[in-house]
C-alpha cells in the first residue's frame, strides 16, 4: 500500500516537471471542485486564466496533474512561470466542503539593469484555500465556489485574495469540463497607509477560467 501511495505521487511529480517544461502561466488557479481524486487515478488537465489587469487583458495557460492518496485528500502539481506548485486538498464534508494548502518556486525571465542582460529570477507562493460545491444528477452537474488567499515573493511581494464561482461538467467517468469567474483583490502588504486606513496601490480585477482534465486509472489502491 505504501508503495502504490509512493509510486502515484512520483508519477504526478513527474508528469507536472514535464509540464512545466513547456508552459508558463499564473499561480492563482482555480478550476476544482471539493471533490477529491480517487485512490488509484491520476487526473491530467489544461486551462486557461483570463484576467482584465488595469484594461490590459491577459490570457495565461497552465497544466496540472493530481492523484488521490486517501479516500479524503488529493495532491496535485501545477505549472505556473517556469516553475511548479505543488497542493493537498482535504475533504471536510465529502464532495461538499474542503480545505487546501500549497505552495511552490518558480524562475521568471528579467532583464538585468547593470549588464541589460536577461536573466532569471526566483519566485516562490504559498496559498491557503476553501472549496464548496453542491454535486448534481450523481456529479454530472457540479456548481462551485472556492475561495483563496496567495502570497507571492521573491521578485514580488504580493497579496492575492480570490473568490470566483463556477461549474464542473462531467458527461462521462473520464472527462471532466470546468468555467468559472469572479474576482480577484491583489495588494502589497507592505503598502498599508495606517492614516488612508488602507493598502495604497491596491486594486481588483474580473477574473475567469475554463478548463478540462482527464481520469486515468494508474495503480490499483
């Protein structure tokens, strides 16, 4: 049993290395339910983040890969810049309310001031977040909400606290489709203007995403 455990998270380490290889994206992902991935299964999965950041539209495409250890907890590996965050998910009330913690490192092209140079620069998050749902016709139909709380430093010192809504569309066992949409309140904690009783330059903006992943059966629990 304790094999199988170590065999499936290697092999969704793996499959997100891979992953980071060839895309670059945005840590602030959504695109989950509470429900957990199955011992046994490994869910692959694409999608993309829009976000309107100050009129500017932006569009960022990601991978991730996850696997169920338990029957209530899930882990998962998703490439953001040229990087990888890793998260578990625990279901509280099973397929209705769960909790989440990740975090993860990533380099960032930039140019050097002193040589005009390009070079890298590291990035690490940490995140906290909380799923609800309410599953429909045995899961086909699964309306969601999920709420976030990430932390960005290193090349940046930011706050991002998300809450978006969306649905999950399962029409069979092994395909899942996902959209959502909400908001997205992104700050620099070291901005707090104790007199303006606020964080100066904070700002929001609309975010969305869509999204679709695959079930394989890996490993039989």
């Amino acid at each position: 049993m304790r094999k199988n455990l170590l065999k499936r998270i290697l092999l969704t380490g793996i499959t997100g290395v891979l992953f980071s290889s060839i895309m670059t994206g945005c840590a602030m992902y959504h695109l989950q339910t509470p429900e957990t991935v199955p011992v046994g299964k490994l869910a692959i999965g694409g999608g993309a983040l829009g976000a309107i950041d100050h009129g500017e539209f932006r569009l960022m495409p990601g991978m991730w890969a996850r696997t169920g250890i338990s029957p209530r907890m899930d882990v998962g590996i998703h490439a953001f810049m040229l990087g990888l965050k890793a998260n578990c998910k625990y279901a509280i009330v099973k397929d209705y309310l769960a909790a989440g913690l990740g975090g993860g490192l990533g380099m960032e092209p930039g140019v050097s001031a002193s040589s005009g140079g390009k070079v890298k620069r590291l990035n690490y998050t940490g995140e906290a977040s909380l799923y609800l749902g309410y599953p429909l016709m045995k899961k086909t139909l699964y309306p969601y909400t999920m709420l976030r709380a990430l932390y960005m430093g290193g090349l940046y010192n930011e706050m991002m606290l998300s809450a978006v809504g969306g649905i999950r569309v399962k029409p069979c066992s092994w395909l899942s489709t996902y959209i959502d949409a909400g908001i997205m309140h992104d700050f620099d904690p070291s901005t707090y203007n104790k007199r303006l009783g606020r964080f100066t330059g904070a700002f929001s903006m609309p975010i969305f995403g869509a999204g679709i992943s695959f079930n394989f059966p890996i490993i039989k629990p």
